[in-house]
C-alpha cells in the first residue's frame, strides 16, 4: 500500500490508486450496512458514527490527521473524541469542527499552519533530553534555568495559536462543545464532545477534563477547553505546568458495597502537566461501565510502529540521565506490545517513521510522511474491520 496513496490537490489531501480507492470505498459500504447506527431522526438510515480516542505523540500529531481524514472519508461522523498531549490538541480542533458542523478537511488546514519550530526550547537542555544524559558536563550550565523557571518554554505559543482557532468555530468554553443526551445516558459531566486528559502531579492522579472540574469545586462549563489542552500537552522540562486554584470541596463517591462515601478535596493550588505521563493511550475512555453494549464503536488512533531491533545496553549511567531515559520512555511507545487483542480490533496504528516526540525541528517532508502514514493505517484498518464485519464495540 506504500506506493498507492500520494499526496494531491483533493478535499482530504491525498489520493489513492484507482484499485485501493474502489476497496476502500467497497469496504466503507458494507461497513455502513453491517455496523452502521440506525438514526431514528432519519428513518433508521444506517450511518457511521463513533467516538474517537486519540494518543499523545508530541510532534508526530499529524499523523493523527491523517488517519481521522480517512475514517471521515469512509463515512464516519464524531460524537465525542478524548486525546492526550498531543492528541488533545487535534482532539479540541476535531471536536469543534464536529461541534459546528463543518466539513472536516479543516483539520488539515489547522495542523498545518502549526509551526513546530516555535516549540523549540531554548538553550541546549533540549540536546541533553534528546541524548539521555549524554555529555552532562557542557550542558549542566544551560539546565541552570530550570532552577527558576518550571520548564524551558512557556506555552504560549499553542495557547495563542489555538485559541484564535477554536473562537473562531465559537468555543470559547467547555458549554460550547456540550452535546445533547436526550436519553440521559450520560452523567452531567460527561455530557460534552471533548475529553482531555492531564496529570494533577499535585495530587498524583490523572484527571479528566472536563469530568473532573468538579474535584476541584469548579464548575466544567465556563472553563476554557484551551487551558485544558495546554496542560495535556505540558512535557515535563520542555514546557512549563499549567496552575490551576481548586476549591474546597465535598463529594458524594459511591463505593461498591458501601454505599455512598464523603470524599473530601482541600482547596490550593494544583500542577497539572502532559496527561501522557498517565494516561497516553485511553482507549477505553467511553467505554459503558454497566456492561451494555454502546451504539458506536469506540476507535482509537495509536502513534506507535512495531519495533524489530532494540540496541545493546549502554554503560552505567548517572541519575540525571536515569531519569531522562524515564521521560522518554513515558513519551513513546512503551506499551506497544501490550495492546490486547479486543483492543487491537478498534486501534489504528500509524507508522510514526522513526519520528520522536520531542523532534521540534520537524521538516515538511516529515510531516508529509506521517500524514501519509495516517491514511494508510487508517484506510487498511477500514479494509480489514469491513471483512470482519465490524468494529468491536468494547
């Protein structure tokens, strides 16, 4: 399939041979026969919907774009798309586009004005992460700035780069992206389009956004999705955390076997950093907990390659650099070979080509090659769950 699916001037930005087109487009078909939801607002008309999860992958996002452009090809229309880092960001961009009914090519548009050079940090701390560790003696004068500062670069770039996008597609808060839930399935709190995930290192616990304001004693609809966004996508050294005021706050937990339990959060100031440090992979964000079956799959896109060769081990090494080869590790594809099968069935696996989370100065030619890397595990995946009949629904 390498040689089949070319960059080009069409709606999606690619294009694929006439004989992989005509499979795919076969594939969608009896996709939407087979697995498609019967909208009663219009006759019992079977259409592709499904709720989206996204992986962190720092820069290698555009990979993402890819493979969401192929399913919304195929047909398929979002409910609700959770992301982490990097995930959270073509998430918010997504799930507004979806929000507004827009055609979703737009998100191409979007991640493609993003400039990766503004992301990199400054000074040479940046060389010491990509190295693990290596030559820590020239670079320990320049990792000096962490001593003041709580990461190399602030994080302003992507607020100011984001926010104008979602204002423009109206969302400025989380009631913006609020969805309708006529049958009251839902809790109040996750009656919402996006999901982002973030790392409270404050508390020690992931938290879900906006599920989780209230934890805080916040109120989920007036917050603004980009904070949400900026801390999901906050890689420890690389970017500064995002503070957030909690207030003192008592809640209702139930507990099986127990009944109901007081649960109580004191106010103060809450760190919230990558989500990606907990949680990089959600898949089973909207999964139903009571056991019944959902009327839409749940697909998840992965940023993950199968790797063939690992290098022998180096020699011993210091803590600093101990605890560099920690956050990389938490930054790519540790659990790669972890996926169970019935999650593997609802996983697209995009090919990220050697890429790095963390590779700022990413070329055009490199995000061509993970965009295309998108389409193509993205267009195999319809192929293959088209023979299977469906996409697992849990």
């Amino acid at each position: 399939m390498t040689e089949s699916i070319t960059l080009a001037e069409t709606p999606w930005g690619y294009q694929r041979s006439d004989e992989l087109q005509s499979r795919f487009l076969a594939a969608a078909e009896r996709l939407r026969q087979l697995d498609g939801w019967p909208n009663p607002e219009n006759d019992g008309e079977h259409e592709l919907r499904a709720n989206l999860v996204l992986e962190g992958g720092g820069v290698k996002g555009i990979g993402l774009v890819g493979a969401i452009l192929a399913l919304n090809e195929a047909g398929y229309s979002l409910e609700r798309v959770a992301g982490t880092s990097a995930g959270a960001v073509t998430a918010a961009i997504a799930a507004a586009i979806t929000q507004r009914g827009l055609d979703m090519n737009h998100l191409l548009t979007h991640l493609r004005s993003l400039d990766f050079s503004k992301f990199m940090p400054e000074g040479r701390l940046h060389e010491m992460l990509d190295h693990a560790g290596g030559h820590l003696a020239g670079l320990m004068a320049d990792a000096a700035i962490l001593t003041n500062r709580e990461g190399l670069y602030s994080g302003e770039y992507l607020e100011s780069w984001l926010r104008p996008i979602m204002h423009d597609m109206g969302v400025a808060t989380f009631a913006d992206l609020a969805i309708d839930d006529h049958e009251r399935v839902l809790a109040d709190e996750r009656r919402y389009r996006l999901l982002v995930y973030v790392s409270d290192i404050t508390r020690g616990r992931l938290t879900r956004l906006p599920w989780d304001y209230s934890l805080y004693g916040l109120d989920p609809a007036i917050q603004d999705p980009v904070i949400a966004v900026r801390a999901s996508m906050s890689i420890p050294f690389f970017f500064e955390p995002v503070h957030v005021s909690a207030r003192d706050t008592v809640l209702e937990v139930q507990v099986p076997g127990t009944g109901a339990t007081s649960v109580h959060f004191a106010e103060g100031r809450h760190t919230w950093v990558d989500g990606a440090l907990l949680a990089k992979y959600p898949i089973h964000s909207f999964d139903h907990t009571n056991g019944a079956v959902p009327p839409w799959p749940t697909i998840g896109i992965k940023l993950s390659r199968f790797q063939t060769e690992y290098p022998p081990a180096g020699p011993r090494e210091s803590a600093l650099a101990i605890a560099v080869r920690c956050l990389k590790t938490m930054m790519n594809e540790w659990d790669a070979l972890t996926t169970h099968d019935s999650v593997a069935h609802r996983t697209i696996f995009v090919d990220s080509t050697g890429i790095s989370a963390t590779d700022f100065d990413l070329t055009r030619d490199q995000q061509d090659d993970l965009f295309l890397a998108g389409v193509r595990a993205a267009t195999q995946y319809v192929i293959d769950v088209a023979a299977l009949g469906g996409v697992p629904r849990r």
